[in-house]
C-alpha cells in the first residue's frame, strides 16, 4: 500500500496519507458509502448509482471543524440545485448521524456520504490520513464517462480547495 509523506499538512504536523493520487483521465474507483435517509435509515450509495451524471465529490476531514464547515456550505451555496445535472456529494469519515445533523442545521441540499465503516474510499482515493483516520482535504469531479476529469489534493488542512478550477472544469462537462 502506498505512503506519501509530505504532501499534507496542519500546522507543524506533517501527515502521512495513503493510497495513490488520482490523475486526470484515470478511472473513478466504485465505492459504497452510507447515507442517513429521511427515515433514519443507513443506506448504501455506490458511484453507480449516479452513472451518466457529472459528479463532485467534496472530500472532508471532519464536517465538525471550522475549515471544513465553511467548505461544504461554500460548495452548497456555489453548485447545488435540484435542478441541476451535477450530483454533488460531501464525504467524510463522520458517522452518517453527524453529517445528517449538520445537514439539517444548515439546510444543505446536497447528499453526505459517511466512510466511516471502512478505509477503502480513502485508499481507493489517496486520502486516507495514517495518523487521524481522516480523510485528507479533497474535491474530486468525475465525468459522465466514470473518469477522473478535476483533482485536488489540498496539502494545508487548514485551507480551502480552489472552487474556481473545479467549477470551470465543471462547467465545461456539462
């Protein structure tokens, strides 16, 4: 399994992630992540399940934290619309309750995926944080086609991901 040190960061404690970058191009590995329904039912989301659709993924340490709250209501506010044909979704390894709570306190719109069963999503996608079992801060587009079209990695934990380079990449696909 792969190990890359000095790529992530907060303040003066350097991080150890594991698992391979993503690159362009590359395919999007399938993942099964839980969603806390309407009922309060666990529910099992696969990237399968929205095929044909352009995708966002917003990759969080913990929704709980400063950084990451302010990200996640930033993508909400930028990208979501039930209209839209972009399925957005936030991932964290928070249990699927806490993100629903936080969902429901903001009204968000968007779909929280929780990873918290396992850490096959952050190896799968190079962000598994060694020392936290967290997941490395972030924003993944997928296309229609299931591939890789945007990522980025943010090193500094304690900043927030380039909206506008996802956007425009966004845009272009849909």
């Amino acid at each position: 399994m792969d190990e890359r040190t000095g790529e992530a960061f907060e303040l003066d404690e350097q991080l150890t992630v594991v698992g391979r970058k993503l690159v362009v191009g590359a395919p999007a590995p399938a993942f099964e992540l839980d969603w806390l329904a309407s009922d309060g039912a666990v529910i099992p989301v696969r990237l399968s399940d929205s095929a044909g659709a352009v995708r966002l993924l917003n990759v969080i340490n913990s929704i709980d934290t400063p950084v990451c709250s302010l990200e996640t209501r930033t993508w909400d506010e930028r990208l979501f619309s039930e209209d839209s044909a972009i399925r957005m979704s936030t991932v964290s390894m928070d249990l699927p309750f806490a993100l629903d709570r936080w969902r429901t306190e903001t009204h968000a719109g968007h779909q929280f995926l929780s990873a918290h069963r396992d850490e096959r999503f952050g190896v799968d996608y190079g962000v598994l944080l060694k020392q936290w079992r967290l997941l490395q801060r972030a924003v993944f587009v997928i296309d229609r086609e299931d591939r890789i079209a945007y990522a980025e990695y943010v090193p500094d934990q304690m900043r927030e991901p380039n909206y506008s380079a996802a956007e425009a990449v966004i845009k272009s696909l849909a």
